[in-house]
C-alpha cells in the first residue's frame, strides 16, 4: 500500500513537473510595471558570441518575447541574414498563448527564405529567413532561437540591452568569448542609469546582465534611440573581411587596409569604356567640371538596386560588370563612378558612413568596421565634393538630408580618415514664398504663389516634382489644408540643379475662403505658408530633446481685398525671440484697399534638454496662433 502511494505521488509531481516546463512563459508572471507603456516584453534575450579564430565566429541567440498587441510584432525580431559566408546553422521558434500553453512548433522548413533582392541574380547569394507567423490572439509568446556562423569577424554584433521604445525587458545577458591574440575591444554607451551588471571582464570573456529594464515611451523631438539608451560596440583588432584578413588599430591603418585588401582591383574597365569617358570630357581641364559630367553619365546610364543592409558584403562588384549591366547597389555604384573618374584622371574616394535622414556619426573613437551605405569624396581644394551614387535625379555635389552633417570614413590609398559631410546650415535651409491672392464680395479666393527652395528644403521639394499628377495635387491639398475647398488651377516647377534650387509655381482657388456674415468678413491672413505641426504636450518629460535642421522661410503675400468691403480689425505686428528661433510678421495698408503681408520664421537646429521642452512648445504656439491671426472686414 505504502509502494502504491508511493509511486502515485511520484506520477503527480513528474505530471505537475511536465505542466511547468510546458507552461513556462504565462503572461500572468509578469510584473505589472513590465506592461505598463509595453506593447512587447521580452523575458529573455540571451546573446552568446563566440569568436573562435581570425576566421570564425559564431552567434547564438534565444529570445523569449512576449507580444501583447498588434504594434509589439516587429519586437519578435527573428530574421537571419546568410550568404556564402555567413550560414544559418540553426533556427526554430515556439509560439505559446497568454496561459503558457505550446501552441505551435515552427522548424527551419517553415520560415520564409529569401532573396535580398527580388528579381535580380547580381546578389543571388545575399538571403534572409524569417518568421511569419500571424497570430490568432493576444497576448502570446515567442521562443526564438538561432545559431549563425560566419567567416567574417570584422563586424561583432552590437548589444542593445533596450531594443526600442514601447519594449521592456524581463532579463537580457550578453556572453562573448575570444582569443586574446585577436585585440577584442568594447566600448560602452549611455550606461548610466540603468542596471546593467558586468559579471566578467577578462583578455578573452566578457559577459553582461540585465533585469527589468521598463518600456520607454517614444517622446516627440526625440534624439536618436541609440544616442540616449544603452549599447555596447565591439570589434576586434586582428579581423577578417571578405575571404581577407585585416589588422589595423588605427582609422589610417584601417583605411589602408581597406583600399588595399578589399577594393584593390575592383575598379577595371575596359579600354572602349575609358575611351569612351576621355571623348566625354574632352579638352576639358578643371577637374570639377569633369566630375560633373561624369557623374551625369553615371545618372544616366545606371540604376540602383538596393540591398538590405549587412546583406551585400562590403567588396564593390567589379566596375566593369556595372557597365556592362547598369545597375548595382550603393557600393557598386560608388566603385564604378570611381572607375570613371579615375580613367580622366580625377581622383576620388569611397567613403562609408549611415545614410539616414535621422543623423548617425561613424564612432570616430572606435575603430572599427562600421556603416550601412557607401558615398564618393572628391577633394576640392581643403573640402570635399560629395556624391550620391545611387541617385538619379540629385544635382552634382548634393546631399540633401540622407548624407548630411555627420562624421564619415574616407578611404584614401595611404589610409582612412573621419571627416565630417557638408553641413547646411539653418539660413541656407531657405523657403522664400512670394505671391499674392485676391477675395471676392462672396469671400472666394483666387491667387499665385512662387516658392523657391533651398538646403534641405529642396529636397523635400524636389520629391514633389516627379510625383504623378494625381499625387501632385494630393500633396498641395495637404500641404494647404488650412484652405478649404481648394482647387489646384495650375503648378509648374523650374529645378536648378546648378545652383541647387527648386522653384513651385502654383495658381490656386477656393471658394468661401472668407466666412461672410451679415455685413462682415473673417479669414486667416496668412493663406499660404501656416504653421501646422503641433508639439504635443508631454507630462514630465525623461528625455531630451533635438531639432535636427534649421530652417528660415521667408514670406511676401499681395493681398487684394473686396471693394465692397474696408477693414474693421487688422491683426498687430508681431516679433518673437527665443533660443529657439525667431518669428516676425508684419501687415502693412496699401492704397485700393490693398494689403502686403511679410512673415518671416527661422528654426535653429540644436540639442536640449527635457526641461526646455515646454518652452518650445510655448514658442511654437505662439508661431501658429499668430500664423492663423485673422483679418475681420466689414461692408461698406
């Protein structure tokens, strides 16, 4: 009897025993301050690198993430990049509903394998495999798991403890092993403040943990996610890139390497083609004007295909199989540009750095292999002329808001340098507005505008003028949405691209513009150029805050008023002055019931704190409340 029992107690705890181990993840363990602003928690993100040679390294993940709704799906993150030198040796996931319960079982076969490039065989070698699963109800968890392996140790995975905002973290541990011939390197970013614990530092481990970090919210203005939470960047002195191995510990020794091991070689072109580019230019002797025509040719003749990111390899495809095939990625682009120039004796350099239109520096501090797009220098004197290769459509030297102002790496042949892009600074980032509208007894509205643009405002702008029409006029209806009933006549655009200047011409009319009551009439002076982007409040504020780009518009509006009518309120002149920025108007009484409205507005770029958020905001209202000051008229 004693047995029997026995043995049933021991049934009931391995039956209990299996329940736990398949009801491992129930939503219900989590602590409540982990799903307060979180649309995903991850429970666990275990990283373990292993750097077993020059040649080799392997990385292995398991996340357990916890999805609660809709906009946490893109925080599951299981997707793997592979080609001939990185190899995905093994990925499966788990799906689990809120109590903990195994859902669903999901093997290699069942991921979706791709290529990089859809419809083109030049990368027919970069993939990627991910998980695409679509989930039947919140919350569930995910249990992903992978193993990568890669020749290629030039790049160490950086660590970000807080992957995003709206995303807390139960647990997350990082794990590296390496050789200590190899001269392994870290360096760590906006730790402060946050419990990461460092439980080894040794010449060939290094291991983090970190617990209940809460989600962030994504504050407007913002600065960078990378630049304000943690990460830790790791490299290796003694690498390898490319089927090359590299050494180098400095950024000159870097780009040495660089033009040496990995584009050497690459910029071949057959003698038809260098003939080809020497009739081009002709007797032309200034280098710059033959940049300019080389590069219109390149305009021309090629197109970009682009290719995800880390996907692509960082060798250039030979230049001369873009010239045979006329089209290639960022980097492929850059090369054979290069080519072309070399062959008429123009020098030029490849120059990695991140192309975004939020602004990312190369860590000029840590050397390393870093960047995700590839751009051409030519040296003008003691500056640069920067080019963007893949683009069809920029004006010569242009850089517009993808290139700007920030710390790249040039390649020359007796080694790498960090230099800064061109800055545009916030007087040259113009939108100059001249025009003028009429009102009619009945309030309609009919009128002509011509605003040229500058800085980066063209290329906001330049967008605009290849757009198809249909596009063309959704885009004006937004952009004046202050004037209801609006129908776009006429637009016309004039794009220098020699002095990097895009002009709108637009004739616009409305009617009841003007609200007519009784014997009065009311409307927004300032028809054209409103200020409508809001700054919402944010109760204590955590971070700071950044305004990017600067900007000056500059507005002059002839305004003709109903005969019918005189005027009963004008608004008063107004001028405001911050750190921010400043803001005038000015309404000046013409003859003929005339009337001539000047508006002027100037944005400076800059870093600041969360305790001057409100004070911007504040300066911002008052630029809209005053853009949208109204005129009352009454009739005679």
């Amino acid at each position: 009897m004693k047995i029997k029992t026995l043995l049933t107690f021991f049934c009931v705890l391995a039956f209990f025993s299996v329940q736990a181990q398949k009801n491992e993840y129930p939503t219900s363990l989590i602590a409540d301050s982990l799903k307060e602003n979180a649309n995903a928690i991850v429970r666990l993100n275990q990283i373990d690198i292993t750097v077993s040679s020059q040649r080799n390294m392997t990385v292995k993940t398991k996340r357990v993430i916890t999805v609660l709704n809709e906009k946490g799906l893109s925080s599951v993150d299981a997707i793997e990049n592979y080609n001939k030198k990185t190899s995905v040796r093994d990925i499966e996931a788990s799906v689990f509903d809120s109590s903990g319960k195994e859902i669903k079982k999901i093997k290699r076969k069942d991921f979706k394998d791709q290529s990089a490039v859809g419809g083109s065989t030049l990368f027919s070698d970069s993939r990627y495999i991910y998980l695409d699963y679509t989930p039947t109800q919140y919350p569930f968890t995910v249990v992903y798991e992978s193993e990568i392996e890669t020749s290629t140790t030039a790049f160490i995975p950086q660590w970000y403890p807080l992957g995003n905002f709206f995303v807390s973290v139960e647990k997350s541990i990082l794990n590296v092993n390496y050789p200590n011939n190899l001269g392994f390197k870290k360096m760590e970013f906006n730790f402060s403040g946050f419990s990461i614990q460092k439980t080894i530092d040794t010449d060939t481990q290094l291991s983090y943990t970190v617990t209940n970090i809460l989600a962030q919210k994504q504050e407007d203005y913002s600065p960078a996610f990378g630049s304000i939470f943690p990460k830790l960047m790791m490299g290796l002195e003694v690498f390898h890139l490319e089927d090359v191995d590299g050494a180098a510990k400095t950024w000159k020794e870097f780009g040495k390497w660089y033009s040496d091991a990995i584009l050497d070689g690459t910029t071949e072109l057959s003698d038809d083609t260098k003939t080809k580019m020497r009739t081009l230019v002709g007797d032309e002797k200034d280098p710059i004007k033959k940049a300019k025509l080389i590069y219109n040719y390149v305009q021309q003749k090629s197109r970009y295909v682009s290719i995800q990111v880390g996907i692509g390899g960082w060798k250039p495809m030979l230049a001369n199989d873009v010239d045979r095939l006329g089209y290639g990625d960022c980097k492929a682009l850059t090369n054979y540009t290069k080519a072309l120039l070399d062959a008429v004796d123009v020098p030029s350099y490849n120059t990695v750095l991140y192309g975004d239109s939020h602004k990312k520096d190369i860590e000029s501090d840590f050397v390393s292999m870093q960047g995700n797009h590839m751009i051409l220098a030519i040296p003008d004197g003691d500056k640069y002329i920067w080019l963007e290769c893949t683009s069809q459509d920029d004006p010569f030297g242009y850089q517009g808001t993808f290139t700007d102002d920030r710390n790249v790496l040039i390649m020359k042949p007796d080694g790498g340098k960090i230099v800064r892009t061109k800055v545009y600074e916030d007087e040259n980032n113009a939108q100059i507005s001249t025009g003028s509208y009429a009102l009619s007894k009945n309030g309609d509205f009919s009128g002509h505008i011509t605003i040229v643009s500058e800085g980066s405002q063209y290329n906001q702008k330049a967008a605009v003028e290849i757009l198809q029409p249909t596009e063309k006029e959704a885009y004006y209806k937004h952009y004046w949405g202050n004037i209801n009933n609006l129908k776009i006549n006429n637009t016309a655009f004039s794009n220098d691209k020699e002095n990097i200047k895009l002009t709108e011409n637009a004739e616009i009319s409305a009617v009841n513009y003007g609200s007519v009551s009784s014997d009065k009439m009311m409307f927004a002076v300032n028809a054209y150029n409103q200020y409508t982007e809001s700054v919402k409040r944010i109760r204590n504020r955590k971070n700071p805050f950044e305004i990017q780009r600067g900007f000056s518009d500059k507005d002059e509006i002839a305004i003709a008023l109903p005969q019918e009518f005189s005027i009963e309120f004008l608004p008063a002149n107004f001028e405001l002055k911050s750190k921010f920025g400043e803001y005038k108007t000015e309404f000046i009484k013409k003859e003929n019931n005339k009337l001539v409205y000047k508006r002027s507005l100037f944005i400076k770029k800059g870093m600041y704190s969360n305790t001057e958020y409100d004070e911007y905001r504040h300066f911002i209202e008052q630029v809209s409340r005053n853009d949208n000051a109204k005129i009352i008229l009454t009739k005679i």
